[in-house]
C-alpha cells in the first residue's frame, strides 16, 4: 500500500491517486503510457513516486498505441492515461484501433465535473467522454467513489484480456482523485484479479470435426494470423505445423511465429496456395478483407485468382467470429493454446499431404524467390526499396532478437514480404486497419517492454503521424532506429499539380528532406544514407551504440506505386482524369 496522503484520529488515510497507483500495481501494472494534464498531472507524479515506470509522450494518440502494443507483447492491458475532452479524443483512436485488433489495452482518461458535463453548462474541457467511448471499444465503465476504484480496475482488466481482447475506456472524474477514504478500507477494496484471461478449452466434438476434415485433405494449408502470435503457444503451434506436415501461410504480424526461412512456410507462394488449398484451417486469423472474405479475387495483382468454395476450419476465442465471411466447416472455439494442444494430440492420425501439393508450392516458392533474389542483387541509383530494404533483411538474420515497427504503404509492403522474420512478435505493424501513425508509439513500447533494440522501417509519409516522438525516444535513450524511406511523397514524390499552379501536388512533400537532423535537434544520432553501405553501417552502428537513431535513407522518387500491394482498393479513377 503506497503512501497514505494524509492521516487523522481516526488512523490513516487514502486518496483517489493512491487508490488507482495501488489497484495498478496490485494486478501487476507497473508502466503508464500517457500524456501530463488537467486532472491527471498529480497523478502521473504520484505514480512514479511509488515506482512505477511513467512514459510520457508528445501526443496521446502516440501513448495509445504504445499501450495497445504493450498489450500485444504481454498479454497484460497496456495503460494509457490522458486528460480529459481533447487528450481523451486523441487517445481514442489508438483505443479503437486496439478493439479492432483485439490488442488488451486501458483508455484512462480524467474527466470534467459529471453535474456541469451533464447538464452541459460548459465545463473546462466538457464532454461525456463515457459515451464518446461505448460503441469504440469493447467495454467501458465510469468510476466516482474512491471505495469503487477495486472494483474499476478490477473490471477494466477482466474486459481487456478475457475472451478476445481488446480496449477499455475507465472514465476518472477530478473530483474521484481528491476523495479521501480510510486506509485499511482503501486497501481491503481493491482486487487482485484471479485467472484475468481464463483458459477455454475447445469441445472434443470440434476437434474430431476438424481432424476429419484435415484427414480427408489432399491440399491443406494453415493460415496463421496475429491471434496465434498473441497466444503465446509457439512450441505447440510449431509442433502442429511440423508433425502435421502442412504448409503454412502466415499473416503479417505472425511472420516469426516459425521462421520465414522454415521449408513448409508458404509464403512465397501465397497467391498460388490460397485459391488452390482444399482445407484451410485459420489459427487466429479473420477471413477480413486482408484475406478477400475468404473468398472472390486474392490479393496478387491483376493474375491473381479467385478463393472460395474451400472448407475452412476455424480456431478462435470469439465464438461469433465463425461464418463472418463464408460458411466455416469446422469451427473451433476456444483459447488457441488449448486448441492447437488438443490438435496435436490427434495429430498422429494424420497423414502427410500428399506430395504433389507440396510440389507445387515448392515450385511457386522457388520461382518467386529467385524472382525476389534478382530483384534484390541490383544496386540502382538512387536507392530504391528493395536495395534498401535488401540490407535490413540482412541485418534481421543477424540479429532475430530486434524489433521490427513498420508503416507506410510501399515501404509496408516491401518490408513484409523481403525482411524475413525468425522470432515470435517481432513483427509490429499497421494492422487490421492499415493504419498510419503506430510508429513510434509501437517503437517506445517495444522498446520499454522487452528491452531489446528496436528498428522501424517507416514510409516518409507515415512517418509524420507520430514524428514528434523522436524527443520521447531521446529523452528515455530507448535503443531504436527509425529508418525512414524518403521518397519525396505519399507512394511517390513525382506527381505534378495539373493546373501549373504553385502549390505542389496533395501527395508531394518538401524535396529532400532531412528527416536525420530532426532526431539531432533532440541529441539523438542521424544519419543521412545514400547508399546500402551507408544505410548498413548506419543501422549496426545504432544495434551496436543503442543510442536514438534516424537514418534518412534517400530513395528514388519515382520508386513505389499507389498504396502498394492495395492498389485495387482506390476508387478507379474517371475516364476523363
Ligand atoms: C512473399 N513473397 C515472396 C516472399 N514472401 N517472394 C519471395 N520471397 C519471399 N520471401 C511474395 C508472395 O508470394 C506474393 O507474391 C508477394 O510476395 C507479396 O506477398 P505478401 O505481401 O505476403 O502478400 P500480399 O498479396 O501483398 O498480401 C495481401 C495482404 C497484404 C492484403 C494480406 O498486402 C497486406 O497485409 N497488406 C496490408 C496493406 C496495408 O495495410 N497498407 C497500409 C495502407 S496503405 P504472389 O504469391 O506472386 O502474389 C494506403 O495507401
Ligand atoms: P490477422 O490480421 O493476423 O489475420 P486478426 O486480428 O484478424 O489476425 O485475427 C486474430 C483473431 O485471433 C481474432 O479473431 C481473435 O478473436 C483471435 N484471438 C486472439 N487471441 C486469441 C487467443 N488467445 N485464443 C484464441 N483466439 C484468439
Ligand atoms: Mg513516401
């Protein structure tokens, strides 16, 4: 128990602050992501006072999605607290994003007086942040008597982590901190909760349906998503996938869970296995748009094929996630540690896939791969992606243990598929929403949580959503190095404004900039890279020293295409444009 704020006759006593520090702490929080403001500001220093590590950002959103990653990587709600009405908006989208990506993380956010609010007499900073937040999260709760703070936190871990995680908005009014209560009720109040994300083990039934399913394919193929990566089941999921013997695709933030380099991985041949495979079975994947629904046209460009008309086998926590899309044959629900265990005790009835399949994919796969190889032996003037990104993908076999953040649109997509990964959760990326600005709050997270060196691999463009937080790396000496691909634009630096006019065209930028000087201006290292060689020392050099880094890597303008492998997405343009 922290520090009572004051004590009277009648013995010590607590406050609001201390109630939340000590509900924190008890369940085992012991980092705030946030921002310092009106009504929080005391508590951000009365939390660091009682030990807990405080990061503090330049932008909510950025602190957000620091938390929402936090989550990902420990499968513990990552904490975000900011002031009220704007500071709660700005951390809003970062909550939304982390529902949507089922990350676990916590939205604290002070808020004005609940009576001026309600009757909306005009408050500083008023809004009903409450209900703001209900439909952009998975649940969300207002506490306003100290003795109910247990019981908050309390709820608001349980919501985060048990079933399919996601973000919960806790609603702290000004007046909550302030209330004093006695001590020894203070603490007897709060609750440490037991078994937060409680096991849920799947029916025998499903998994027999499944096993038959698996038993009679002749094309079987297991699609990993970032559900797996999250579960923390590496050893038995990459035990499934080897004694089973069946080729595996895995989703962007589940590059790792086996490494890329493993033989049965497929994904160098993924347009070619998708619509091809018989049996499919999803092990924490959504068949989102990412997937084209599980059906219609893959993503692969203009030869691309059509899926669908596969039996698909489904492993999820969320019982409501089956049929989403297309009829799932054989649902599994449950926690996928469980599922992929009580799979692996079948698996022996299985045989393994029949040789041609396997073949086949082995061709696609060397054919692309050598396709991949050439493209990647050229050493072009100016730099282009995959020249740059040549010398990251030898800097990741080197060094598995470091992070990978990643945004943009053609630098996302370059990065996905040449940067191989070899470890579980090293992969960060723009998710379920393709969402620009994750960078260097995901960076921060990352960083503070494991320790280990941080790389980010940032679009010049997506790089100027979170930007600022080059001061926060700085300030924590947190091991990161941003490498941003400058090509002068959003896709491309080259478009022109049709009418001749002055202004440049929407998707331009200020021509080679020096994104490096900015992570100077706060005492970090920068480095402006021309060339491979210089892009490689740059990055060793920053794994070496563990020092803030920003290499500015020059890349052709003309390089990248628009919104990279999305391209389809864009609403065609007129006829006449
Ligand atoms: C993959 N590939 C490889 C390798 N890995 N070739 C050789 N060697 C290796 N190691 C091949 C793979 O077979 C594909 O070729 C191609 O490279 C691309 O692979 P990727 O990236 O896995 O697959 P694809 O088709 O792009 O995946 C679809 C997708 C993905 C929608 C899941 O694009 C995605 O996650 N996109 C996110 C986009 C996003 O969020 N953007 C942010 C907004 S940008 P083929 O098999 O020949 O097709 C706003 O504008
Ligand atoms: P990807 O984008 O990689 O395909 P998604 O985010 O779409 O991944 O899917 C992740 C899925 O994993 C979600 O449907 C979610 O319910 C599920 N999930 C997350 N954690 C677990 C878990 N521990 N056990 C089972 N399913 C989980
Ligand atoms: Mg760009």
């Amino acid at each position: 128990m922290s520090t009572p704020s004051t004590s009277s006759s009648s013995g010590a006593m607590t406050d609001g602050f201390h109630l939340v520090i000590d509900a924190l702490k008890l369940n085992d929080i012991h980092t705030i992501y946030g921002l310092p403001g009106i009504p929080i500001t005391d508590l951000t220093r009365m939390a660091q006072a009682e030990g807990m590590r405080v990061i503090s950002f330049r932008h909510e959103q950025n602190a957000g999605n620091a938390a929402a990653i936090a989550g990902f990587l420990t499968q513990k709600p990552g904490v975000c607290l900011t002031v009220s009405a704007p500071g709660f908006l700005n951390g809003l989208t970062a909550l939304s994003n982390a529902t949507t990506n089922c990350f676990p993380m916590i939205l604290i956010s002070g808020s004005s007086e609940r009576e001026i609010v309600d009757l909306q007499q005009g408050d500083y900073e008023e809004m009903d942040q409450l209900a703001i937040a209900k439909p952009l999260c998975k649940a969300a709760f207002r506490v306003l008597h100290a003795e109910d703070i247990g019981v908050g936190i309390a709820r608001a871990i349980r919501a985060a982590v048990s079933g399919r995680p996601g973000g919960v908005y806790l609603d702290l009014p000004a007046k909550l901190f302030s209330q004093e209560m006695d001590a020894a009720a203070g603490k007897a109040s709060l609750i440490k909760v037991v078994d937060p994300a409680p096991r849920q083990l799947p029916a025998p039934d499903a998994i027999e349906r499944a096993v038959a399913l698996l038993k009679a394919a002749k094309k079987p193929l297991i699609l990993l998503g970032k559900g797996a990566a999250y579960a923390q089941a590496d050893a038995d999921i990459r035990a499934l996938v080897e004694r089973s013997g069946i080729p595996y695709l895995p989703m962007s933030m589940a590059k790792g869970l086996l490494p890329d380099t493993h033989p049965q991985s497929a994904a160098a041949a993924r347009s070619f296995v998708l619509p091809e495979a018989d049996v499919v079975m999803l092990i924490g994947a959504r068949l989102n748009w990412l997937l084209s629904h599980g059906k219609g046209k893959t993503w692969g460009g203009k030869d691309a094929k059509a899926w669908g008309g596969q039996k698909f086998i489904q492993i999820d926590i969320s019982p409501q996630e089956m049929d989403s899309n297309v009829a799932i044959d054989a649902p599994i629900v449950g926690d996928i540690g469980s599922c992929v265990s009580a799979l692996l005790a079948q698996v022996g009835q299985l045989s393994k896939p029949p040789a041609e399949w396997l073949n086949a994919i082995e061709e696609r796969k060397t054919k692309n791969v050598s396709k991949m190889a050439e493209t990647l032996a050229k050493d072009p003037v100016p730099m282009n992606f995959h020249s740059a990104l040549n010398v990251v993908r030898d800097i990741f076999k080197a060094h598995p243990d470091t992070l990978l953040v990643n945004e943009g649109a053609n630098a996302l997509d370059f990065t996905r598929s040449i940067v191989d990964m070899y470890k579980p959760r090293k992969r960060l990326d723009v998710g379920t929403w393709g969402i620009m600005g994750i960078g260097m709050g995901f960076s921060v997270a990352a960083a503070v949580e494991t320790g280990l060196p941080v790389i980010a691999i940032e679009g010049d463009s997506a790089f100027g959503f979170s930007g600022m937080e080059v001061e926060t790396i700085c300030r924590y000496n947190l091991p990161v190095c941003v490498v941003i691909m400058n090509n002068n634009g959003v896709y491309r630096g080259t478009d022109v404004n049709p009418t001749g006019g002055s202004d440049v065209a929407p998707t331009v930028f200020v021509k080679n900039a020096r994104y490096d000087m900015l992570m100077q201006a706060f005492g970090g290292v920068g480095v402006n890279a021309t060339t491979p060689a210089e892009l490689r020392q740059g990055i060793e050099e920053a794994l070496r020293s563990r020092k803030p880094t920003l290499i500015n890597a020059v890349i052709d303008e003309t390089a990248g295409t628009e919104s990279g492998r999305i391209t389809s997405l864009n609403p065609k343009k007129a006829a006449a444009a």
